[in-house]
C-alpha cells in the first residue's frame, strides 16, 4: 500500500471531518437546550449558502459584507423556525417533531433551487485554487482554510459556553424547570440555540459552497453531521470536533481503499455505518451524557 | 344526522362488537368500495393507472408503516429499504419462474427477516436514536442492494418484471393490474381495521403508550416490538412486490430511496397516525396535492400571462409536499383522519348538538 496515499487521504479528511463537524455543531447545540434533532441542519447549511450567495451576487455586496449579512438573516431564519414551528410542538411525540424537521428540510431543498435557481453557484470567498505542497503531500487548500475555519469555530463555541449567556443555555440544558424557576427565560435559550444553529449551519454552508458550489446537494451533509453528532454523543461539542475527525478520516480512507475494492459508493455510507454500530453499541456516544429513564 | 344513532338498537354483545356498528358507517363504506370496484368501467385507463393504482399501492404500504408507527409507536425511517427487499426478492423469484403467488409470500418472508434486524435495533434505543438507527439501516440497505451484481444486476441497472399472473388471471391490461392492487389494499386494509380488535393489538397499544409499564403488566416487549417489525416488514415486503409488478414493471435501487420512506411517513402523519381510514386520504393529499398544485400554477401562468420561472416550477411539487406536511403538523396534528371523525362527530348528533356527550 502507497503510504504516501494514506497519509494524504488521512490529512485530508480530517480537515473534511472538522468541516462536517461545524454542520453537527448547531445540530448539538439544539439538542443541548431543547431536545430535538434538527433533521432541516443540511438544509439550512443549504440555505445559507444560497442566501449568501444571493445577498453576493444579487445585491453586488462584497464578499464579507455578504457573508456577515448572510449570518445575521440566518440568524434571525433559525429563531423565527423555532418560534412558528418547533415551539408548537412542546409535549407532543418525537416522531412529530422529528417529522416536523424533516418537513422543513423538503421545503427548503424545493424553496432555494426553486427561488434562486437549480444551477450550481460559485461562492468565491478568496481562496486560491492552487493545490499546496507539504513536504510529499497535496492538500487541497479550500479544506484546509474550511477546516482550520471550523476549528476556529468549534473552540469558539466551547469558549461561548463559559460566557455569561452560555452559562444561562447550559443551565437550560441541564434543567428546564429549575432555570425557570431561578428566573432564566427558557424559551429565549431555546430560541438563540436555534438561531446559533443556523448560523453554524450557514458558517457551514459557505464553506462547503466555497468547495462545491451551493446547489440543493449541500443538504445532503446532513447524514454526515448526524452520524458525528451521534458517535460524539448528541449533547457533548468536545465530542463533536473528535467525532468529527474521526469521520473525516474513516470516510476518506475508505473512499480510498475500499472503493476499488467493490466498485464506489462507500463515501455515502461510511457515515450510515458509524450511526448504526454507534447506536448498537453504545446508543450515547463517545462522550454523551446517559440518560437513566424513570418510569 | 347522516350518521343515525336513532333506532339502532343493539340487542347482543355481538353487535357492539362488529366493525361498524353504525348502519351509514357500513353504508358508506360498501358504496365506496363499490365504486372502487366500478372503477375501470367509469373511469379512463389514463386515470386508473395514472392514479388509482398508485393510490391503492402506496396507500397499502402506509397501512403497513402505520401498524409500526401509530400501532406500537416504533419510529421507522427506513420502510422503502424494507419494501425494496421484498420487491428485489420477488422479482428475482418471478423471474425464476416461481408464481407470483408464491413469490410475494416470499417477498414478505424476506422483508421481515431482515426487518426484525430493525426491530433488534428498537430492542436497544428508541426515539429519537430510533429514528437515526432505521435511517441509516435504509442507507445500508441501499447500498448493499445496488452494489451487489447478484441483487440489483449491476450498478445503474433496471430489472424487468416478467409477465406474469395471479390465480391464472394474466397481469398484463390495467383492468386486471387494478383489480390485483385492490385485492391487496383491501386485504390489509382489513387486517388492520380487525388487528386492534385482537390480543396482538392491545398488546402493541400497551408498548407503544409505555412499555416499561406494559412489561410490569406481563406484555413481553422483546417479543412484541419484534413481532410489530416483523408483520410491518411482511407487509411492506408484499406491498413491495406489488409495487414492482403492478405499477414500476422495471425496478431499478434508486425507486427504493430515502425519498419513498419520508413519503410513506408522510402520508401517515398526513393521514393520521394509528387510524386504519388515515393512510387512505394521507396517500391521496400527497400523491396528487403536488401535481395538482403544478397543474393549477401552469394553468394560473398561461392563462394571466404571468412569467413563472421553469426552476420554481420544477420545484413546486417539492415545496408543496413540504409545506402539507409541516401545516398538517402544526394545524392538525392528527391528520385528516381526525378531522373527518370531527365531521363524523358533528354529524352524528346534529342539529342536537347540546346532546353531544
């Protein structure tokens, strides 16, 4: 086997993984405050790539300009969710919540192609195309600066935990009613956390765009960033960023390796797998809280 | 009014127990199926097989999703996986020369052995980590079935239904296609309004509202959650091979998607979780709402004059399927079959509605 190969396709991925995993951070952050997997995440990455690439090349805004505007529209998109649809659904089963989710996802992967166009956009965001050099390995520098962005991101995040409002959402997290009682506003936790999501989601979108070009098949991260959020455990983000490496470096190694072996595909389902054998094994992640049921 | 109480009297236990113990109820009921079964003498071949057959086939299969979802209240994401086993399973076997009676059969056998493999998964989670494991079961299932020569006949590769015939009736005209898909639909349709009657059925309703306490009170949830996978899987086998002969013809792995599971999920929320008469106007609302709704938008822009670009014309089926089913979930959650027993119930009593208990 072609070391060189291995080493490329590890390094490589785990940059792809640290930008899946800015996808499964909002999907955490949500679950953290309010209990609910936003299956609608890939989507708004989706979202958030067009609305940027809208606010770009519709209004002529300069790139940074677009994408500051684009996170605070996002922003304001992901509370708005929260507020006309998921606090609706308080007290009723998962599967309605869930289906809820699932719900907007469609809607928004018909709404943006169908409003700005099925034709795949470029975002140019100033990255150059050139591949570099590190010592024998190439590295696609759009991943790299992607994932050193959402590296930054991540640690952010930790850090906004350990801020004022971030210790409010954390009391969130732990206890609904008794932040209720000490005088937090649950609800406003609840709506941040979604408005945060969907501007890790659009922070997301842009990256990949900037790769891939913003079509609907940026929804597609979505299988990704739930089998991250699963094998880090759905409410831990120290589990997120090692989970997310983790399934950077297994999906590349095995687009690499096992694709010839039977012919292709296995990018897709790498993910699949990881969910499934996590969720066997060890339903609560690598590092996720256990929840003791109390009938 | 419609709906008389007046004058029907129950004189044995008999009679409360009978599926429709309202005389409109079975009135209604048999004028609708005899319509159904007027169907290819009223109606143009464009309509049956363009609607009716659809309609009949995956209303079948959201009967099936549904004892699983709104019976034992397991989530299950990957029920087009489960239906792709018994189609691939009975085409093969078709094609090997077995009769389609037995083949279906075996579809359904197959389906549910590897969909009790889903249930041993609901052994170990539930909720939300359910609905993750089965989603990624159907993305497994997928793959395997498309990357496996032996199954899907090479990647990108569609598979021919031979002719074939059931009980010596040739499957050929639509008549005939139209007869079998309702034979099936009326079938299961049948099971499920009589499984809540059954000890199997309380059983799953005990399971699904709690099932450490059903457990206390000696209902065995290994077995039943197993079982509830298992008659869901054979159903969606059946209804899966049915899908192949009767409507697709040629199947090929992507029909099988994610897309075919969150349709049929769809069309239970839509339709009503738990109610037998649900999947029925779910499959309806979202087989024909979108392509209606592109009807009328293509209608409204020739006839105003208005410029409706080609994308979102595309992408209006996608947008309205979305919007159904994030406005049934916060409007109504319990779908349209609580709304027409909301009619039903208004009905019932009027103009008397004081009298209303």
């Amino acid at each position: 086997m072609d070391y060189i190969l291995i080493a490329e396709l590890a390094v490589s991925g785990l940059f792809v993984g640290l930008m899946y995993a800015l996808v499964s951070l909002g999907i955490v952050l949500i679950y953290k405050t309010s209990g609910l997997v936003n299956l609608a995440q890939g989507a708004m990455a989706m979202t958030g790539g067009y609305v940027t690439w809208a606010i770009a090349a519709g209004l002529g805004a300069p790139m940074w300009i677009a994408i500051m505007a684009a996170l605070v529209v996002m922003f304001g998109a992901g509370m708005m969710v929260e507020r006309l649809a998921l606090r609706r659904m308080i007290g009723q089963p998962v599967i309605m919540t869930i289906m809820l989710t699932l719900g907007i996802e469609i809607m928004l992967r018909g709404l943006m192609p169908g409003v700005f166009g099925a034709a795949v956009k470029r975002l140019d965001i100033g990255i150059p195309q050139a591949p570099l050099f590190l010592g024998e390995l190439l590295i696609n520098r759009a991943t790299l600066i992607g994932g050193v962005i959402s590296l930054g991101l991540i640690v952010l995040s930790l850090a906004f935990f350990n801020s004022r409002y971030g210790v409010v959402m954390r009391a969130v997290a732990d206890d609904q009613t008794a932040s209720w009682s000490v005088g937090i506003r649950v609800e406003r936790a609840i709506a941040v956390a979604w408005g945060l999501g969907a501007v890790m989601a659009t922070s997301a979108g842009i990256l990949w765009g900037a790769t891939q070009g913003v079509d609907w098949s940026l929804s597609l991260l979505l299988v990704k960033a739930l089998a991250i959020a699963i094998l880090g455990g759905l409410d831990s983000i120290p589990g997120v960023l090692l989970a997310g490496l983790i399934v950077g470096v297994a999906e590349s190694l095995a687009t690499g390796i096992i694709d010839p072996l039977v012919g292709g595909g296995t990018r897709d389902i790498v993910a699949s797998v990881i969910i499934l054998v996590t969720l066997l094994l060890k339903p609560h992640g690598l590092f996720g809280r256990e929840h003791i049921e109390r009938v | 009014m419609f709906y008389r109480r007046a004058g029907i009297r129950h004189t044995r236990y008999q009679d409360e127990r009978q599926l429709f113990p309202l005389g409109f109820d079975r009135f209604l009921i048999l004028s609708v199926l005899a319509l159904l079964i007027a169907a290819p003498f009223l109606l143009d071949r464009f309509y049956l097989a363009g609607y009716l057959i659809p309609w009949l086939i995956w209303t079948s299969a959201a009967l099936g999703l549904n004892l699983l979802m709104g019976g034992a209240g397991q989530i299950h994401l990957g029920y087009g996986a489960v239906m792709a086993i018994g189609a691939y399973t009975s085409v093969h076997l078709v094609r090997a020369g077995v009769p389609l009676e037995f083949a279906m059969i075996a579809g359904g056998l197959m389906s549910a052995s590897i969909g009790i493999v889903f249930g041993a998964a609901a052994l170990r989670v539930k909720g939300i980590y359910l609905a993750m494991a089965t989603l990624a079961m159907q993305y497994i299932v997928d793959f395997v079935i498309s990357q496996t020569p032996a199954i899907s006949g090479g990647s990108l590769a569609t598979i021919q239904v031979p002719p074939v015939s059931f009980l010596g009736i040739s499957l050929r005209g639509d008549t005939e296609t139209y007869y079998f898909a309702l034979f099936v639909c009326f079938l299961i349709a049948l099971f499920m309004l009589n499984v809540g009657r059954t000890s199997f059925g309380r059983a799953l309703a005990a399971v699904r509202e709690k099932d450490y306490a059903a457990q206390i009170l000696g209902v065995s949830v290994f077995k039943y959650k197993l079982l509830a996978f298992w008659v869901s899987s054979f159903i969606g086998g059946v209804v899966g091979s049915v899908l192949a002969v009767c409507y697709l013809r040629a199947i090929s792995p992507d029909q099988f998607h994610i897309e075919l599971s969150i349709q049929l999920l769809a069309m239970v929320i839509v339709g009503g979780l738990g109610s037998v008469l649900g999947p029925f106007f779910g499959a309806a609302l979202i087989l024909f709402a979108p392509i209606v709704l592109n009807n009328l938008t293509g209608l409204v822009a020739t006839s105003f004059g208005l410029a409706i670009p080609i994308d979102l014309r595309a992408h209006i089926p996608l947008i309205a399927y979305g919007a159904l089913v994030i406005g049934f979930l916060l409007y109504e959650p319990l779908g349209l079959a609580k709304i027409y027993s909301n009619l039903r119930n208004y009905m019932l009593v009027w103009p008397f509605r004081h009298a209303q208990r």
